[in-house]
C-alpha cells in the first residue's frame, strides 16, 4: 500500500500533492512532506494523550531532529557569561579508548531529563576546551574520555549515499600500498566517525542518543540512560513496537536524502590545481562518481588517522580517538559565514587554523601548503573558503 493510499492523517496540501502527481512520484513526495513534519516535530515524554508522539526520554539533548539542525546548516555554539552551553548545536560524547561509554553516563553528556530525572549535567567550555559540567552522578569513569562534537550540516546527503560501496572500497589504501603516507579506512559514511552506513541508521542512532527513544535498530527505549531507574520508567513502546517505528526512520531519512547539495560559487581552476598539488585532494576528493553523476562533495567518505592534535577524546568501537572521516568540504562557505567554526568541534576559525591542526596522514599536505609562498597560499584558501 503507498503512502498516498494508506490513512496517514496527512494535511490537505499533502493530499492535494497526491491527487496531482503520478502514484509513484506522488508516494515520493508525500514520504518527503511527511518526514519534513517529522524531523520537525517536538517530540513529548511518555504516557501522554497523544501515544504517536511520546517517548522522549528520560535523558535527552534535544525535543526534535530541528532542535540540533536549524536550518539544516552548521551553527555557532551559544554559551552563557559563564561559558555553559545553551543550545543542542553540540553533544559532548563520552567513551574509553575502545569506544566503550562511560558506565554511568552513556555515550553522551544529556542535558535535559523529563519529569521525575535530574539530567547527567552540562557542558562547559574554557581555555581546554569543551568539558563535562555539574554532573549528577558523581565523575566519570577513570578511563572515559569526552569529546565535543558539533551537529553537521544536512544538505546533499542523498547525494552521499548514491556513491557506491565498491567505489569507496576502491579507493581504500589501509596499508599505504602505494607508499604516499595516505591510509584510508572504508567504514561507513555518515557521522564524524564514518559509523553509520546510511541515512536510515545515522537517523535512528540521533533518535536513541539525542532524543532518548527506541527503534529497532536500537531497541534500547530508555535511549541513552545506563541508570535502572531510567529502564523503570514509562516508555512510548513495548518490546514489539518501539517508539519510532521503521516507516517513521525511514521518513526522515527519504526526507534527508533529497535535500539537495549545498551551492557555492564556480571554482577558481588555479586555486583547484593548487589543492590538488599539495595533497588535499588524496583526502578531499573533488568528486566522486554515483548513478546519478558525480558528487562533488570534496570527501573520499574514508576515515583517516589525522594524529594527536586531531585526538577528539571520545569515540566509537574500532575507530582510533585520531582517527576521521574526511570530512566533506562543500558547504564550507556557509559553515563560515554563519561564524559556525571548523574541525569537529568548531576549533577552527578559518581554513588555515584548521589545516594548522592536521597531522598524520595529511602531515605532508599541511607542510606542502606551508611551503606556499603567500599569494599561493591566499590563492588556495580562498578557493577552499569558497566551496
């Protein structure tokens, strides 16, 4: 049965889009609309009067998707006179080594609680950076270590997707076969850790660690809460039904997937040569191609180890606390002029910080720029900035 058929309780322009379009296109667009609505929806603590909205909780960071992705751009991080941070732009995740979560806390500092639970804490920012603040349950586990990480950016993701597994695989080199200091992992494509392998699971790993609410994919509906008393409270779903069910996953995801990329300015071709010629581009790879045509998103979606002064403190299981994604570089322009920082915590003011920052496997990329002489150097970045 299509979504156009089904009684989804859609609204009237929703309808009037079903009767108007072809029933296969129409059932796309509608899957669309609806995982618009959902992605904005504030989503409400169980029981509550309405069953399809509840769940939320007990510990989270966020009541919506659009909570942390307002505008589906990259944005500063507000923080009081104090330097607490206000707003869900950022998550503070928590981890040993071996990407185990702290044993009290989970796998992120969450900040909000419904009724009846007091939240792990806050986050605090200083001159070493981003840290746990306030916490509730006594400090962390000896060997937890916390990292910030700021919510990315949503456009072209479905873009992203549509690159083939074998394509990626293709362009691993995990042993530096050929010798140019360049190693990449294929491990997923979404997350900054490459630890979801697509839209539909980086969607239900946000619901159960940001919104506290289960799926099948993670059917945990306490969410992120290592507490017994957080498996004791009222939950939205049972151990058949979750919370977010897989056709409102998969809603949310078909309505990530067809964002379209970000736009940016034509290229400069001598700042594009100047990329490629010191090294950016093994990492950065311009385009890369899909069914649909190339996607020049400037990532290779391999994860790289970027060394110590990339060290992001916590991580996930099987991937080094050094170690990346690359990160895609279109949208660049928006990310700065929203004042929004680079790296993954927003370290990073402007590009040449952030190249300042990388190490390991991109050392002689960052010394081969370093080398530039200055109007080389303003000519590259400039070109980076513009993306």
């Amino acid at each position: 049965m299509s979504i156009c058929s089904r009684n989804s309780g859609a609204a009237l322009s929703v309808a009037l889009l079903c009767a108007a379009a072809p029933p296969a296109l129409a059932d796309d667009r509608m899957a669309r609309v609806l995982g618009a609505a959902l992605f904005e929806r504030a989503w409400v603590p169980a029981p509550s009067s309405t069953k399809a909205n509840d769940g939320l909780g007990p510990l989270f960071n966020a009541r919506a998707c659009v909570s942390c992705h307002e505008g589906l751009d990259r944005w500063p991080v507000a923080t009081d006179a104090d330097g607490v941070v206000l707003d869900e732009t950022l998550v503070l995740k928590l981890s040993d080594e071996g990407g185990r979560p702290d044993p009290a806390y989970g796998v992120q500092i969450q900040t909000a609680a419904v009724p009846g639970f007091a939240p792990d804490g806050l986050v605090h920012v200083g001159e070493g950076g981003y840290a746990p603040h306030a916490l509730a349950r006594g400090p962390l586990g000896e060997e937890t270590r916390a990292g910030a990480r700021l919510a990315p950016a949503l456009r072209g993701l479905g873009r992203l997707e549509a690159v083939p597994d074998d394509v990626l695989a293709a362009t691993a080199d995990p042993d530096d076969a050929d010798g140019d200091g360049v190693s990449g992992r294929f491990v997923g494509r979404f997350g900054h850790k490459a630890h979801a392998p697509d839209l539909a699971t980086m969607t239900a790993i946000a619901f159960a660690t940001d919104l506290g609410m289960s799926t099948t994919h993670r059917p945990a509906p306490e969410g992120d809460c290592p507490d017994a008393a957080c498996r004791a409270a009222p939950h939205g779903g049972d151990a058949e039904i979750p919370e977010i069910t897989d056709e409102i996953v998969s809603l949310v995801a078909a309505y990530l997937a067809a964002i379209p990329p970000p736009t940016a300015s034509a290229p400069d071709p001598e700042g594009a040569a100047l990329f490629a010629e010191v090294g950016c581009a093994a990492c950065h790879t311009p385009a890369l191609p899909s069914p649909g045509g190339p996607v020049a998103a400037y990532t290779n979606l391999l994860v790289h180890d970027l060394g110590p002064g990339l060290d992001g403190g916590a991580t996930e299981p099987g991937i080094a606390s050094t170690e990346w994604r690359t990160a895609p570089l279109w949208g660049l322009s928006r990310a700065l002029a929203n004042g929004a920082g680079l790296l993954h915590d927003g370290r990073a003011g402007r590009v040449v910080e952030a190249i300042a920052h990388h190490g390991g496997e991109a050392a002689r990329a960052r010394a081969a720029f370093e080398a530039l002489d200055p109007q080389a150097k303003a000519r590259l970045v400039g070109f980076v900035e513009g993306l």
